[in-house]
C-alpha cells in the first residue's frame, strides 16, 4: 500500500532524530531550517503475531507488513508565503494520508530554540497556522471559481459556495478544517483541494531522558492543550531511543529498554499508531516457505486484498479460504481449524478483518 506518513514540526524539534529511530536509513539531522532535505523510508510495522505463527507454522521467513515514513524539514514562521524551502514543506504534507507531529519537549541549551524559549503550544499553533494560511488560499480560490459558474447558471454552484464558505469561516478561526461544521456528503465538495489541515495527526512529545515515562511540565500543557479532544499524543525521547536504535544486537536493546523502565521501544508504538492512522489493518499468508503480514486498508474486500499481493490473484478471484489469527494460535493448525469448524469458505463480497489468515484460490 502506497499510503504515506509525514514526520513534520518546526526546526529543531527532532523529527530526524526520531525518523533515524524508525528508520533504516538514516538522515542527517540538521540545526538549520531546511538543512536537509526530506527522507523517505519503508519501515516495517512491529507485529507480534508474525514471531508468534512461526511456532505453529515453521518457515524459512517472515516479512512484516510495511508503512512510508517521510521526515519533512522543519518549517519557520509565516514562511509558507514567501520561502521556497517551506513551499516544499507544505508541497511534502500534501503528499502524505496522515502526520506525526513532533513537539519539542525538552530544554538543550546546546539546541537553541528558533524561537528563543521552549514553548510546545505556541509550536504547535505556529504549524497550524501555517497550514491553515494554506487551506484558507485553497478555498478562496475555489470560491472564486465557483461565483463565475453561478453566472453561467450552474445549479450546485451555490450549494458548493455555501460549503466552501463554512470552511473559509472555520479556517478564519484559526481552526484545522478537518473540524470544520460540514456534513460528511459535503466535504466531497472539497476534496479536490487535498486541504492541509484535514490530514489526521498524532502528535509526539519528544522529551528528555529523564522524561521518558512519566513527561514532564512542557507535556503537560500538550494535553490540557487537546484535553478536549479525540487527539493522540504520544512520549519519546527521541535522543534515547537513537541510542538504544544504535545497538545492533535485540537482547541489548531490550536490555537498555529495561534499565530506563521502558517495555518497548517509544517509537515501536508511534510506528503502530501511525499503521491505525492511516486507517490500515493486516492479515497474513502461512506457509513453509514465508509467513507474510500484508498491508491493506481497512473495509477491504477479499479480492481486493487479493490484489494486494499480486493483480492476477485479484483479476482470477475464486474464493477465499479464510482462518481467525486467535482461532489458529489457540487450535494449533490448518486441520484443527477445519475440525472445528473455524474454517471459512467466503467469497468476493467478504470484507477482510484484522488478524485473517487467507489463501486465495484463483484461475486465470
């Protein structure tokens, strides 16, 4: 699935820290506003359920299901009106189905904030802002468009300016239009502008060592800042975790992981969190040669899903043979499932669920 995740903040916040974590390939983190350019990588998604087959389904590999994370540069004030390098920032967002918003939660006097003091709020409403400047234009323009059709007698024309007006208000109050007061038929009214401030966010506090479990002040104000909303906020201390991202052997990671209270590396659950984000679940292929986690999104059918392995599965689909993962790992194999009666015979309108193991019978 060709569905992408942007990492995107202010400068010197530490995204490229934290997408080294994640990321395989490494960039190189820069103090200077559009020091780097932007970095892409596919990364697999951490998925216990893959090592857990193997014990019931031996193999020679397992391929895990994969996300695109791309580590945007940073952006300044009001500079999405006049600088290239921010143009592309907000060229690069455009691109992306959702965001990872990193907030600088920690004090380095080594690290000068561009602002002068530590402030995660005001970074915040400095990147919204920035995006909503945008969308704002976006929608003015469409405005525009829309009163010389009304000219030509066009009769949705005035609907779609009534909708497209509701947006500019929202945007006006300094509100992400992603919250904007319209029905969900209308939004479609505003889907071909791939408005900035629509894209779902998590936001990650990057926070200090010391900070790591528990936050600190500066993560406090991030959540009362959305206490009032259905937003993700997620603790890491990116600089830790590159360390930890450094070892090359898991039972020292794991180890490292223990001594600073951590189960789990911070940026494992942003990876998974940014999978759910993306609006995207996983089922898998078993077999000898290769257990696989295959990527698709949510509401999939099982042709489609299908396709996601290779179109001639999708163009031929004859059925789907189709075992629970909690069904298999509990019963033990293929036969007990059938024995059981956990076996599923389903066709093309079954929609695939998290967790599915499947083969795919097709002729072509």
């Amino acid at each position: 699935m060709a569905l992408q995740c942007g990492i995107i903040g202010i400068t010197n916040v530490g995204k490229t820290t934290i997408y080294n974590c994640m990321s395989s390939t490494k960039a190189e983190a820069s103090g200077f506003s559009y020091g780097s350019k932007t970095n892409l990588s596919i990364i697999n998604v951490p998925d216990e359920r893959l090592k857990e087959l193997q014990r019931f389904q031996p193999t020679d590999r397992s391929v895990h299901a994969t996300v695109e994370i791309v580590d945007i540069p940073g952006l300044t004030k009001s500079s999405g009106r006049s600088d290239k390098g921010a143009n592309q920032f907000l060229a690069d967002i455009r691109n992306c189905d959702a965001l990872v918003h990193v907030v600088r939660c920690f004090d380095d006097p080594n690290l000068p904030h561009i602002d002068g003091s530590v402030d995660p709020i005001r970074d915040i409403e400095t990147v919204n802002f920035e995006l909503q400047v945008k969308d704002l234009e976006s929608v003015e323009k469409k405005i525009s468009r829309q009163e010389k059709l009304i000219k030509t007698g066009d009769k949705d024309a005035k609907h779609i300016i009534e909708v497209l007006t509701a947006y500019k208000n929202h945007l006006e109050d300094f509100k992400n239009a992603i919250s904007a007061p319209v029905s969900d038929d209308d939004k479609k009214h505003v889907a071909d502008l791939f408005l900035l401030s629509t894209k779902p966010i998590i936001y990650v506090c990057n926070v200090d060592e010391k900070s790591a479990i528990n936050g600190n002040k500066y993560v406090e104000k991030v959540r009362e800042f959305f206490k009032n909303e259905n937003t993700e906020i997620l603790v890491i201390a990116g600089k830790l975790e590159s360390e930890i991202a450094e070892l090359e052997d898991e039972n020292d990671r794991m180890e490292f992981l223990k001594e600073v209270g951590l189960l789990e590396p911070g940026v494992n659950k942003l990876i998974r969190a940014a999978y759910s984000l993306l609006n995207l679940e996983t089922f898998f292929t078993i077999g000898q040669k290769e257990n696989r986690a295959w990527t698709i999104k949510k509401g999939m059918t099982a042709p489609q899903a299908a396709g996601v392995i290779h179109s001639d599965l999708e163009r031929g689909f004859i059925r789907s043979e189709v075992m629970k993962y909690n069904d298999f790992m509990t019963l033990g194999s293929e036969q007990a499932c059938k024995e059981k009666g956990k076996f599923y015979i389903e066709g093309k309108n079954y929609i695939v669920e998290d967790g599915d193991i499947l083969h795919i019978r097709f002729n072509v």
